[in-house]
C-alpha cells in the first residue's frame, strides 16, 4: 500500500536550513522498511506568525510503499 509522510520546517529568518528537513527524511528511511516512490517539496509564505510556525514554511511530502 503506499503511503504518504509530511516533514515541516519554518523559519523567521527567510533562511532555510534544508539538512534539518532532509535529516527527518533520512531518519524515517533508516529506521522503517519501506520503498521511496517520490519527495515532493512546497514553500509557503505566511503573512503574519501563526502560532510558532515562521514566516516561511517548506514541506515535503514522502510517498513511499511498505516492504
């Protein structure tokens, strides 16, 4: 069955720091046994600071099938 992860990062900065996003992602691929089908990444820009999450967010999607 395949499946789908959202990973999160936001920043104030205007300035991503990408490895702690890819870092999650590598984390969950080391510790699950599955098979990476596709990442799809977004940024968004929000207006105003919404309870904690940054001025910028980047998502990726992880699609992915259990083994």
């Amino acid at each position: 069955m395949v499946k789908v992860k959202t990973f999160t990062i936001g920043t104030n900065e205007g300035v991503f720091k990408h490895e702690i996003l890819d870092n999650q992602i590598n984390e969950f691929l080391a510790e699950n046994d599955v098979e990476l089908i596709d990442i799809k990444y977004s940024t968004c820009s929000n207006p105003v600071n919404l309870g904690g999450v940054g001025r910028w967010t980047v998502f990726a999607m992880l699609i992915y099938k259990e083994k």
